[in-house]
C-alpha cells in the first residue's frame, strides 16, 4: 500500500513523524527514532540560547504524561556544529524546530536553514497574542526560503483564527498541538507534585489529549485549505487514520513513546496499512480529510436497546445512569419517560449489550 504523503510539496514516505521532544535531542537520538522506521525527522526545539531545564521534569502515567522541559538543553553552536551535521546522512524530510521571538528566528533561520527540509515554530511560551506571532511567521517565511509551519498550543483561544494569520503571513501551514496546561501534577503516592519547575506546574500531553488535539485539527481544517501535521496523544496507528481523516497530511507522536517505549514508532508505522485498510482506505493520501463534513446538532431522543443475550446483567448502566431511568433486576427496565436519551450507559456498558443510543 502507499503509505507516503506530502506537505508543502516535501514527500514523506509516511506520515508518522516524532514529535519534538527529547527523543529528537540529538544526532544519535534521531538516527536511532529513524531507524524505527518513521516518515520524516523533526528536531527538539532549537533556541538561541540552551534551555535551563528543571529537574525533575518528566512524569507519566499510562494515559498522559506532564513534563516541564522547555526547550532544548543544548546551545544553537552544538545544534550547528555537531547534531545537525550529524543527521545529514539520514534519508528523509528533516524539519527543524525553532523558538521563539522575532529576534531570536531572525538570529536563528540563516545559520540552520541549510541543515532541514522546512522548519516548524513553537508559539508556546510567546502568549496569546496574534500579531508578534504573525510577525515571526512573516519573518521566518522570508528569511527560510523553505516551508515554515507554526506550532499551535491548545491555549490559544481561537486556533481558525491563529491558522489564518500565519498562513496569510507566509507560513506554509501548522502544527497542531503542542502540550496542554499548565497543569498541576498531585503524584497520589506522596500528595506532592513531583516537578522541579517553578510551582511545579507542568504540561500535559498523551492519549488524554488526543480529543482536543483532533478537535483543533478538524476545526482548521473544515475552514482552511492549508497543510496542517496533527499533533497530540496519538498511540496507535488507527490514531494515526484519525488524525488524517479530520485533515492532517502527517500525525507526530511523542508521549506515548515516552509511556510505552520507543519500539512505539515501529509498531505504529508497522500497523498502518492494516488500520487504513480497515477503514477502507487504499492509501495514506486517500484517508486525508474525509471526516471534515460539518454536522449540525440533533436534538432526537433515542433509547436504548438492551441484547439480553450479551446482557450479563451487571448493573453497571444502573449505576451511571443521570437520569434514574435503569433499573436491572433479572433484566435491564429501561423508562422511556426518564431517558434522556444521553448515550452514557451505551459508552459504558462493558459487554456491548446496549444499543440504539450513539450515532
Ligand atoms: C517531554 C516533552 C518535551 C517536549 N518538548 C518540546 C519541544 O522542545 N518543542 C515543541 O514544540 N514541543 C515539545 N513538546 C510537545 C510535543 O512535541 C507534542 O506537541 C505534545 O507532546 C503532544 O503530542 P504527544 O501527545 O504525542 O506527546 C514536548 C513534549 C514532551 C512530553
């Protein structure tokens, strides 16, 4: 199957990409997150002066993970002299993460430019602010020569809006999310948010995020025409579809190869042909943009179904129901007049007895 896809006019031989983040820190850090057979390469965030990274700054949980690491730790000079040099030799796109200023891009995009295929700019500690956000995006346009993507946080109140200013700035589309919060860690062992970061606040990204990531996604894109890579809480490669089919041309992952293991990117790219297949896709291209239909809301009540076949009768939608409507006894009683019609109790039902209800 065609797995490859195209951003900008750069071809990827398919659209898993890392995420920047550690796993991208360095040279052997990225040949190594190559070898395991990703599309394309996209750096830890380069700034003009290394990040002084709290430590403590990496906690997980198998559903999310919240870290405080700035950006990266190492100098502009050792990202010049030693880690970019070094991936030349890789044969794939390479997409070169910078922040975040108008100064530091202009300081930054002459002496790195010759080094990648497009760059990607982060926007996460820069604040609210459309207009210095669009001055670097028009300024890095200029000076790039290359394709520059901004970088999306999901703080950003209006992400339509942020997508219209920077592509009408110059930039060749965005990337869409970078890490959620600030939040606020309790680890339940201790009582204590187990950071070092000032406050101790962190950043959430993971399989949490992946709704908000793919809403941010789908909304740019049922406005705009523009190149957006997705980006938040992709694990599998059925996550990957998703993020394609609500409009991305290229899906980044990093936390869960944070949560389960780097071999993540190999299991991924390995389970794609498979996921798109099922979904009845004939190719990566084919799958992008086919969920960017606009529904209106429906107000038609449904109740549910009970299989009492596959009923094991465990009360379960008893028990979560909001509106008092169940009661199970040797079978599941539904009151029409009380249903709301929600679609909890068909979400929660562990033995999908319950039908009728979702769309
Ligand atoms: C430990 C860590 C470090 C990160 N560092 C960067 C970074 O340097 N630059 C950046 O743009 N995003 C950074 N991110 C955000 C990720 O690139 C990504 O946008 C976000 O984590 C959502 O994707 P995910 O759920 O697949 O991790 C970092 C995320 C984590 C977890």
């Amino acid at each position: 199957m065609d797995l490859s896809t195209e951003i900008a006019g750069i071809k990827f031989k398919n659209p898993l990409l890392p995420a920047a983040g550690p796993l991208t820190g360095d040279d052997e850090k990225m040949k190594y997150i190559a070898s395991l057979g990703v599309g394309g390469m996209v750096t830890k965030t380069i700034s003009t002066e290394a990040a002084k990274v709290p430590r403590p700054c990496i906690v997980a949980t198998k559903d999310y993970v919240v870290n405080a690491e700035l950006w990266s730790e190492y100098g502009p000079n050792k990202w010049i002299e030693e880690f970019l040099p070094g991936i030349q030799s890789l044969k794939m796109p390479k997409i070169i993460s910078i922040g975040y200023s108008k100064e530091q891009i202009e300081w930054l995009i002459p002496k790195l430019r010759d080094f990648g295929d497009a760059f990607e700019i982060s926007t996460h500690y820069v604040g609210k602010d459309l207009n210095p956000i669009a001055e670097v995006a028009r300024t890095a346009s200029k000076l790039a020569k290359k394709p520059v993507f901004m970088k999306i946080s999901p703080h950003m109140p209006d992400p339509v809006e942020f997508a219209k200013v920077v592509t009408e700035a110059g930039a060749a589309g965005v990337v869409a999310v970078n890490s959620l919060g600030p939040v606020y860690y309790v680890d339940p062992k201790t009582g204590n948010s187990p950071l070092g970061s000032e406050n101790r606040y962190g950043w959430m990204s993971g399989p949490v995020i992946k709704p908000v990531a793919l809403s941010i996604v789908q909304r740019i894109r049922q406005s705009l025409d523009i190149p957006v890579i997705g980006v938040g809480g992709v694990k599998t490669a059925e996550d990957v579809v998703e993020f394609l089919e609500v409009g991305a041309s290229a899906v980044g992952m990093l936390s869960s190869a944070l949560i389960f293991g780097k071999e993540q990117y190999r299991r991924t790219v390995n389970g794609l042909e498979e996921a798109l297949k099922k979904r009845g896709y004939e190719s990566a291209k084919s799958a992008i943009g086919r969920k960017l239909e606009i529904h209106h809301a429906d107000f038609e009540v449904r109740n549910p179904v009970v299989d009492p076949e596959k009923c094991t009768l465990c009360k379960l939608c008893e028990y979560v129901c909001p509106y008092f409507a169940i009661k199970v006894s040797n079978r599941v009683e539904i009151d029409p007049n009380a249903c709301f019609g929600c679609g909890l109790c068909e979400s929660r039902c562990p033995t999908h007895a319950i039908s009728g209800v979702l769309k």
